[in-house]
C-alpha cells in the first residue's frame, strides 16, 4: 500500500512538473487574468521550470512539497543532474524517481544533510528563504522589520536578505509568518523573483546627449526632443528639454536615483509626486499595488521582464526592463523600456509610441 501511494505521489509530482506545449499562466481555469501573481507564475512556465495540471488547472492554494523545489531549482539553475553524489537521505533511495535533482540541491547545499529529506512534505516560509538565498547567493541587509521574525528565528539571515532584495514584503500586518507553509502560487512567485532580480542603473547618462521622438497626448502634436544635462539639485539629475524643431526650451526633467530608488518627473507637470517612483532592486511582478503608498496611490506597476527585448531608432536593445502602468482612474496602460545605463529608450500609451530614443550623442 505504501508504495502504491508512492507511486501516486511520484505521478503527480510529474504530471505538475513536466512541460507541455501551448500552455501558459493565462489559460489556467483557476488563475485570474488579473492575479497578482499571474506574471510570475507566467515566467516559470514559458520557462519549463513548472507546469499545470489536466483540465488546464494550476492548483495555486495546493502546497509546494520539497521534493517539487528541488526540481524546479535543478530547471531554474541550469543544473547537472548526471553525476551526483549521493546524499544517503534514508528516504530518497536511488530508484527514487527525483533522486538525481535532489541529489544535485544537496550537493550544491541548498538543502542540508541529513537522515531524511522528507520529499513530500510542504515547504515554510521560512525555509523557502533560506533555500532561494543560498540557490541564488542573495546578498542584502540583515535587519528584519517583520513583527514575527527575530535574531532567533531560523533563517533570520536569508529572510532580511529576500525582503531587502523585494522578493517578499510579507503580510499587512507587518508579519513574515515564517512556519506557514508555502503554496504552489506564492513558491512561483518568489522563485521568479529571485530568477529575475535586477539591480540597473536606470538614469540618464550625464556624458550623453539625448534625442527623442515625442508625441504629445495633450495637444496630438509630434516634436522631436533634446535633453541635455543642466545640473544637480541637490536631490535630482536637472535635464533641459528643448524643442528641436523650433529651438525653444521645452521642459525640465527630474530624474532621482539611489541604490534603493529610481523617479522621474517633467517638471511642467511637477505636483506632489514623481510621474514614476519605483523601489530597487527590480524583479518581476507587481511592484506597486494600487492600495499602495502615497506616492502612486491608485495605481499598479508590474515589471513584465528584465531580460526583454525592443528596438528604438534602429537600435536592437537587449536586457530590457519593461514596466507597465495601470490606474484604477482611466483605462489607460503606460509602457515603459529601460536599458541599463542608458536610460528610457521607448514609451507606450496603451498602443501609441509617445517616447523613442532616436539617438545618444557625447557631449
């Protein structure tokens, strides 16, 4: 009986885990368009680090077993798994049909030694954090600010370092809840985050010279745009925004950038708040909630990719950070394209290019 249930285990565990062709986060019966987890669950997928179930079912409130993390880490990592060493888990013998990736967890210690690994049993919270920073090496802070997580509490380290990084914000109540055990969604989730963790520099080369193709929504007019370095504010990059076609000042445009922060304002339309605010490090996903913070109250941004492509003024860019922005207040999507010291190089209004980088000169 024991090893029937075994094998029932096992086929479950491959029927989740295996690819297929044609399907994708989107076709899922029980994942919501407008999850907001849905562009991490998406990016395994596509990916062949995860898969769904028959009935195009993803299960996301179905818990995540050891044994299934220690598959998709070998996917996500680009591991070896053809010359393991064995790492005598009582439980995981070598006919154990996922003996060779938790072997190779093992090796790499991600998973500790020792008698037994309990393959099917549910990953915390906790551990989830310990496991994706010792996969990934994530470095950051080691102070916690969750109510429920001290010094003392195991994985204190690894947890102050993935919620420095922005791969987890805990709950609103300020908790972490370390020992809860992890959900299919919410171990998605986190290892995309982790897979797509960025850190660019998104400002403007103060060396260059910028021009750009701009289409006004406000007056329905295109204009070809100079931005040229000014000065430094003592908060923000001054950029002077001149009018190519009739050689009058244009604009100014404010751009402040420190490690943990990137913004952006035209100042002509300059209020309370930046136009864009966004926390750094970058990874993939919802980053800004519409419930959440004064500063883009009402409003979500969700980073669609780090390693995406687009061409502006003739120019293939590649690793591209693509950010998209919704409010709850129009039904307008804004697009953004950032490259990694160069800057915004495209932006879309719903499906109007209204910023091209058309070219950089040195100053």
């Amino acid at each position: 009986m024991k090893q029937m249930l075994k094998m029932v285990c096992a086929l479950l565990l491959a029927v989740w885990l295996i690819p297929t062709e044609s399907v994708y986060a989107a076709s899922f019966k029980d994942v919501p368009k407008d999850d907001t987890l849905i562009t991490e669950i998406d990016y395994l997928v596509e990916k062949g680090i995860i898969n769904g179930y028959p009935n195009n079912l993803f299960k996301p409130n179905t818990y995540v077993t050891r044994a299934q993390v220690a598959v998709m880490l070998t996917r996500a990592l680009g591991m070896q798994t053809t010359d393991v060493k064995d790492p005598k888990y009582q439980d995981v013998p070598t006919t154990y049909p996922y003996y060779k990736e938790i072997a190779a967890v093992q090796n790499a210690r991600i998973f500790d030694s020792a008698q037994k690994f309990n393959p099917n049993a549910t990953l915390s919270r906790g551990d989830m954090a310990i496991v994706l920073q010792r996969a990934f090496k994530i470095k950051g802070s080691e102070t916690s600010y969750f109510t429920d997580v001290s010094a003392k509490t195991r994985g204190y380290k690894e947890i102050s370092a993935i919620s420095s990084n922005n791969i987890t914000k805990g709950y609103d109540d300020g908790s972490f809840r370390p020992n809860l055990p992890l959900t299919r969604a919410h171990f998605s989730a986190f290892l995309a985050r982790a897979l797509t963790l960025s850190n660019p520099n998104l400002i403007k080369d103060k060396a260059y010279d910028y021009t750009y193709s701009h289409y006004s929504l406000k007056d329905k007019k295109q204009y070809t745009l100079n931005y040229q370095y000014s000065h430094y504010d003592d908060k923000n990059d001054v950029w002077t925004i001149t009018d190519l076609n009739s050689e009058k000042f244009f604009d100014e445009e404010l751009l402040f950038s420190v490690s943990e922060a990137y913004a952006q304002v035209i100042a002509s339309y300059e209020s309370m708040h930046y136009d864009l605010h966004l926390d750094l490090p970058l990874r993939i996903g919802v980053i800004q909630h519409e419930n959440g913070g004064v500063e883009s109250s009402g409003t979500r941004i969700t980073v669609k990719t780090t390693d995406g492509t687009i061409q502006a003024g003739g120019v293939n860019y590649n690793n591209v950070i693509v950010l998209e922005e919704k409010s709850i207040y129009s039904d307008g999507v804004s697009t953004y394209y950032f490259v990694d010291g160069i800057g915004l190089v495209k932006e879309l209004y719903n499906d109007v290019v209204i910023y091209e980088l058309l070219e950089r000169t040195a100053n």
